[in-house]
C-alpha cells in the first residue's frame, strides 16, 4: 500500500473546493474509490460523508446516503427544528445527556443545553459542525483518509483537551471502515458516532419495502423525551423484536443493546437493489433513527425533498446517557488513556 503525507500529495483528482464557512475557514470535498467501483465522497466540514455509491450486479451504482450538494446547505441544517445531522461524525458525546448535568470524580458538570431541558449530540457547537484537519490519504488497495479534530478543555463545558483521530477507509470488500481514537488531558467523557441515513434504494427513494434485521433482544427503555430510565427491556415478541426481518418502521428512535460483539450488529436489505448492508461494531450499542425530513426547508442532493421515511440511521455507540446511570457501560476516558470505537458497514449486491 502506498502512504502519501498530504503535504506532499498531489489531490487534483481527489480533493476540491467546498466552500467557505462563516467564519471563512476552506471547506474541501474529498473522494476515494476501490477497485470495485465503490466511491466515497467526504468534507472536512464535520468529517462528514456526503456520498457513497455503491456497485449493484446489473452494473449500476446507487448512492445510499442521503446529504446536500453544497456546504451551505449543510451548515444551514444545523438551524432546523431537528437538525438531520446528515453523515456527520457526532461528538464528544452521541445522545442525549438528562438536564445537560453528570457527575465525574465527584464534581457535577453542567453543559449547554440543545435538545429541551438536556444536552444532545455534544451541545450547540458540536463536533459536526467543526472543520476537521485531513492529515493523511492513502491510496490503492484500501484506500482511506484520516481527519483529526483538536477539542480544547472546556468546549461545550466538557472538561479537558481532547484529541480526535478518524479514519476513513474502502475495503476491496466493499466495506466502509470508521475507527476512531481520542485521548484527552484531563478525565471526561466521550462517545462518539457516525450519522449517515442509509437508504439502499437511493438517497432520493422510499425506505418502504426495505428489511430491517437487528442483532439484539434488549432496548434501553426511555421517557417521552428520550431519556434513558435506566431499565434495560426485553424486545422478544414485541414491536420492537427485529431479529428475524421485518419491514423498516416509519417511527423507530431507539437504542438496542449489543451482546455479541464478534457478531453482527444490524443489517438492511433492498429487494429492488438486491442490495444488503451488515453493520459491525465494538460498541455496546447501535441506536437506529429513522427520518431526515428537512420540513421542505433545504433540497436535498439532486433537488430531492427528503421526508421522514428517507434514510434510517445505525449509530453504533455508547449507551445515551450513560454517565447518569452506573450499571450501564463506562462512558469515562481517563488521562493516559485512550478511546477506540471500530465500525464497519459491509455491502454485498446479489
């Protein structure tokens, strides 16, 4: 494999203008292939993926993730009733944290406050909503790109200086491979997530008719504004028992439990595609939204309307709010140590 510094690599091919922010940081779309013709397209703009289009057996591609056509539109987003967050990398911490408050060492932490009374998807300036720094590309066989974000001590209230590192990378099997590692200076906490809404119809279609599979007999129940109670449920032979497919639900926002871990997490299959995407991860947790209604507000890519039954989401993480509960997994990444989060969606067109 060969492993070019970005310094001294010529991106003419793989790297172009996306824009300017408001606060005139330049905004890059980046773009890598396998030799099976499947292309990801990414901005450093919350090292966010905006395409992905996948190679079908009738020799077709299909874009699977919904996104925006330009970087206006992507910061423009963030001030809907609901922001969509599509594609984006969430952080420092993925869900939802009750009343904005944990406790950590024995100090309570207040953060700000973006979703109700609580603290979402890391607060009102967010990771997604950052400009990361793409510091290495490689390319041939399994070609990735890697994006670092620097958090200083205090940003959103959260304590200590995190360090980011992303890494994006095209397997020749057709795999989209996100690992993540941070290490922070001080104790805090940290979760992070991918958020792309798959759709393997095409960013522009329907999820009806699409088969949902979820490797997990418990869900974390929640109160009616998505707060973990903190009681872990059964799912067997209820609405929510997807371990044999079903039909993807318009209404599902909802966090499931993974126990095995050497196993799959989820999966989704399109019989007009005949198209299947399997979900890994090393995470406790995959929490499956669908939507991406953007209220008619902002066209989507190719002037689409997106709707709430556009994409589902698999933000394979942490338990939300796991801080506040101390039976649930460890969200604390202490000093001198460091944070890693493997996942994989794997693609196989029949």
């Amino acid at each position: 494999m060969k492993i070019k510094q970005i310094s001294h690599l010529d991106l003419k091919t793989t790297k172009k203008l996306f824009g300017n922010t408001s606060n005139n940081e330049v905004v890059h779309l980046y773009e890598l292939t396998n030799k099976n013709g499947m292309r990801l397209q990414l901005t450093n703009f919350g090292a966010t993926v905006t395409s992905l289009n996948i190679p079908l057996k009738n020799n077709q591609t299909v874009d699977v993730v919904l996104g925006f056509d330009t970087l206006e539109s992507y910061m423009k987003s963030f001030q809907l009733d609901g922001a969509p967050y599509f594609g984006a990398t969430v952080g420092r911490y993925a869900g939802r944290i009750s009343n904005g408050v944990f406790n950590l060492n024995g100090t309570a932490v207040s953060l700000y406050k973006n979703n109700n009374n609580h603290s979402l998807h890391g607060g009102n300036h967010n990771f997604s909503q950052k400009v990361w720094e793409v510091v290495k590309i490689t390319e041939g066989e399994n070609s990735s790109i890697t994006l670092n974000y620097v958090s200083p001590d205090g940003d959103e209230h959260y304590p200590g200086e995190l360090s980011v590192s992303l890494t994006y990378t095209l397997s020749e099997k057709n795999e989209l491979i996100i690992a993540y590692k941070a290490t922070t200076t001080a104790d805090t906490i940290v979760n992070l997530t991918h958020h792309s809404y798959f759709n393997l119809d095409g960013h522009q279609a329907s999820l009806t008719g699409q088969e949902l599979i979820i490797n997990s007999e418990k869900m974390l129940e929640t109160t009616i504004e998505s707060i973990p109670t903190g009681t872990i449920l059964n799912t067997a032979g209820s609405v929510f028992d997807f371990t044999n497919p079903k039909q993807c639900p318009a209404l599902i926002d909802n966090t499931f439990v993974i126990e095995k871990t050497n196993e799959y997490a989820a999966s989704l299959f399109s019989k007009n595609n005949k198209l299947k995407m399997t979900v890994y991860t090393n995470q406790p947790a995959v929490h499956i939204y669908v939507g991406g209604n953007c209220l008619n507000q902002i066209k989507g890519k190719a002037n689409c309307d997106y709707h709430s039954l556009s994409g589902i989401c698999f933000e394979t993480q942490n338990f939300p709010d796991a801080p506040n509960h101390p039976h649930f997994p460890s969200a604390i990444l202490r000093k001198n140590e460091t944070y890693q989060h493997k996942s994989i969606y794997k693609f196989q067109s029949f």
